[in-house]
C-alpha cells in the first residue's frame, strides 16, 4: 500500500517513526493509503530545513520568484486532472468541484505572479529639505499554514503562492484525511524551479502541530477549520509573538425576499446549500424567507431539486453522468451530521426532505448522506447556530425584512451573507448593515477573486488580516520606513526635541 511521505528539503520522505495514519476513500469507506506521521524532531528538522532556506530566497529577486510561480501555474494546469482525482478520491466531492477548487487555487497563484508590482512600497521625495522617505516591504522569514480538508489544493493556494513570492519560506501542516495533494503541489513547485527547503510538507498528530505556534524560527502562522481550534491557534501563536490569520466555522445565511426571482433563487440556493456536500466554509445551509408565502413557495420548489439530487461516488466510469454531491469525508463526520438533524427534528424543526438513510447502489459502506430540508427553524434552534457542515437546508420564516436581517446579524459567525431580490434598496441597505465580511446580492457563495482578500467577521476570523488580495500581500511582509539625507557640505546642528521636517 501507497504510504504519502513529507515532503522536506525538496524530496518526498517517510517518518522514521514508522508511524501512519490510514486515508479512506470516503466513497468506499475503505483504506486507499497510509501517510506517515512525523515526529517533534522531524518536524522541527523541516522548520530548520525552510529556515535554512529563507536567507538565498528571499535575496533572489521578485521578478525571479514570480517567474518560478508562472511555470509552476503551467504545471498546475498540466496536470489539473491527476490533482483532481486526488482530492476526488481523498476528500470525496465530485471530479467537477474538485476542478473548481484548483481554478481557484491556480488563481491565487496567477495574482501572486504579479509581486513585484504588488511589494513595490512608497516613496515620497522632499518630506524636508535636501531629505527623502521610501518604504519597502521585506519578508518574515518562515511562515507556516494549517489546513483543513474541505478544500486540500485551494486553501493551501490561498496561503503559500503569496507567502513564497513575497520571499518568504513555507511549511504546511495538511489534513491527515487529505493530505496527497499537498505533497504533489510541492513536488510541482520543485520541477517549476523552487529551490529545496523552501516549501515543506508534515503530516502530525494535533499536540506535535502546535509547535508551529510556538517555534521561535516561524515568524506566522495561517489556519483554516474550526472556530474553536482557530481560536486556540491564535491565542497560542499570539502569546508566542508570531502574527496569526486564523479562519474558524460560519453559519451563512441568506435572505429571500417576496420580490426575489424565485426560479434563479431556488437554483442559487441549492448550489449554495448541496454544492460540495455542504463542506464547505462558504455554504448556505441557512435562508430566511420573508413572508409565509415566499418561504411556501421557496419549499414548494425546492422539494423536488432536493429529491432529484444524484448522490454518489465523486469520480464515476467513463460515460456515466456525474453526480451532485460525493459522499462526507469520514464516518464520524457523517454521524455528526446524521445527528444534526436528529437534534433538528427534537427541537421541532419539521423535516421536510430526510437524507439520513441515503443508499448508494454498489457503494454500501460509503459516508453518503442526502440532501436533507427543514421547515419552521427558529432562531435558538442549534441547527439554526451551530454549524453543521453537511447537505442540511434550514428555513427560517420571517415577517418581514428587519426582524429577517436581525435574525441574520445574530449568529455568532460572520464569514458569508447573502440577499435575493430585485429591489435595489433592500439589496444597498442589506450590504451597509449585514455583520458579514463577504455578501452577496443574488449571489450564493460570494467567494472574492483572489485579487481581493477573503476574509469574514466575529468568530469566523481570528486576526487583522484577510487571506490573499491585497490582505495576504499585508500579512507575508513587514514595512521598513526609510528616511534619509545626503549631506552636500552643509552645516548640521545637533537637535535634541523632536525633529520636524516640513
């Protein structure tokens, strides 16, 4: 059996703790690989390795960098295929998603192509006489990133394409149930030219992990999961002077108003509630009708596209049609959600569409839950508050549009928002008043372009700063402010109160 290595100085290395962790296949629910899991003092060998590194990468010129990263987004594009049965094969979401997922990632990549346009600085000439100020942005030094396996290539892209191109050196922590991609990523950045050391990968249990967020020699640390991981991540990265984006959980919700265009709701709102099984940090799995009859009319359509959903293995034989959503990522995961809506129907939620006894034909131990709709949520239910992460559709009816936008701004996550209608004056004032760092207006998942910065609000983010755009360039450098004055004979006096230049 295939076990994944870490990748280390260049090369794709076995533990030698002999230690492994099995990879399912979420379709089968079989063992398709083990992954080794390295110890404390490989790990920190791999941080020694990237520290190594930092001195020669980030002296070589922006413009060399980026020419590394260009061919590195010709690989990528080479071989969008194997990366995408990969993570189809790891993670379960369809063939299509996943190459949806590496689109996204590839153009974190093409952004970050552009760096030295994007670390050009200021420069002010003349503050005072005969003197001139300039700034630059210079790199940390080793920076690492903790990621989760919803999106094993993306969220890893939103981090390491930015950091390295900006001079820094990269070690990456993917998840244990995901984790191939990642290797193979590096082993692309290797044949683009990227010079050993500069970009690693471990695999390691979570209690050897937090030594990224306390070795001295990182200098950041950027994660993507759970808002109570995030949080511990923050707090310890913080206490250990590093600077920290750490991305948590979301509850994101959308409001249908009566006006809204039900057709292209109702398609919106299944790709946002069902696409990539609900996994995903920017899914939909809460709508807040305003108005009885739009949330009957809501239901009413919705019933039918649930029902019809094709659930099944994420890659399928030559010929066959593909399917909507593959199956969860773990068995665990899928009795978490299969208990989720348990608790729905115990708080009184009325199950309209039950995906719990979902059947795969020839697929039998698979993780596979179906598309699932509730009725009549209300807003203390936990299926309502806590993230479910799963192909689970609550409706929420409201009465009218300020007690809906109260019940959307009291989650206490804030990462995606979303308005339907075709009334301009709801859609303005649910933009300036929504407590979401992403909104979209007739829009499901308003996942920015990666020349933006992605980024949400309360306990879905802990940090200043955004991922990728212009927030990810902030976050991978450090300002230097340069003023300086070239004597030409002139006399000079000592000054001891502060100086003033103007």
């Amino acid at each position: 059996m295939i076990t994944v290595g870490n990748f280390v100085q260049g090369e794709q290395v076995v533990s030698q703790t002999k230690q492994t962790q099995p990879i399912y296949n979420p379709a089968t629910g079989n063992i398709d690989r083990l992954v080794s899991q390295c110890s404390a003092e490989e790990l920190s060998d791999a941080i020694a390795a990237a520290d190594a590194a930092f001195p020669a990468w980030s002296a070589m010129t922006p413009l060399r960098r980026a020419r590394i990263l260009m061919k590195f987004k010709m690989l990528l594009e080479e071989h969008r295929k194997e990366l995408g049965e990969i993570i189809s094969q790891e993670n379960g979401k369809v063939f299509s998603d996943a190459q949806g997922e590496l689109t996204r990632g590839i153009e974190v990549v093409e952004f970050a192509t552009g760096i030295p346009h994007l670390i050009k600085g200021e420069n002010s000439y003349n503050v005072g006489t005969g003197v001139d100020s300039r700034s630059v942005m210079q790199p940390l030094g080793v920076v690492a990133g903790i990621t989760p396996f919803n999106f094993p290539a993306m969220v890893p892209m939103w981090m390491f394409p930015i950091a390295i191109a900006c001079g820094n050196t990269f070690v990456l922590k993917p998840p244990v149930t995901a984790p191939s991609v990642a290797v193979r990523l590096g082993e692309l950045l290797k044949e683009a030219g990227l010079p050993d050391g500069v970009f690693n990968v471990v695999h390691c249990d979570n209690d050897i992990a937090e030594q990224l967020t306390k070795d001295p020699r990182i200098k950041a640390v950027s994660f993507v999961g759970s808002s109570v991981v995030a949080e511990k991540v923050y707090s310890s990265a913080s206490a250990h002077a590093k600077r920290v984006q750490a991305f948590g959980a979301a509850k994101n919700h959308a409001i249908v108003m009566p006006d809204a265009d039900l057709d292209a709701s109702v398609s919106a709102i299944m790709g946002g509630a069902f696409g990539s099984a609900g996994e995903r940090c920017m899914a939909l799995p809460i709508v807040v009708a305003v108005g009885d009859q739009t949330a009957d009319k809501l239901i009413e359509a919705l019933i039918p596209k649930i029902k019809a959903l094709h659930v099944g293995p994420g890659i399928v034989e030559r010929g066959q049609q593909e399917n909507d959503m593959g199956p969860l990522i773990s068995a665990a995961h899928k009795e978490k959600v299969v208990n989720y809506i348990n608790i729905g129907i115990e708080e009184g939620a009325k199950l309209v569409v039950d995906g719990r006894d979902c059947k795969v034909e020839g697929f039998p131990e698979g993780y596979f839950v179906g598309g699932t709709l509730f009725d009549n949520v209300t807003k203390d239910m936990r299926i309502r508050r806590e993230e479910i992460f799963g192909p689970v559709l609550g409706i929420v009816r409201a009465p009218d549009y300020e007690t809906a936008l109260e019940i959307v701004n009291s989650s206490d996550y804030g990462n995606g928002s979303a308005i339907f209608t075709t009334n301009g004056h709801y859609a303005r004032d649910f933009t300036m008043r929504v407590q979401a760092g992403m909104v979209g207006v007739n829009i499901p998942v308003a996942v920015p372009m990666a020349f933006h910065s992605f980024g949400g609000w309360k306990r879905s983010i802990f940090g200043a700063l955004d991922v990728h755009g212009p927030d990810g360039v902030r976050f991978y450098t450090q300002m230097k402010t340069i003023t300086s004055r070239w004597p030409d004979g002139q006399k000079t006096i000592a000054e001891f109160s502060m100086p003033t230049l103007g």
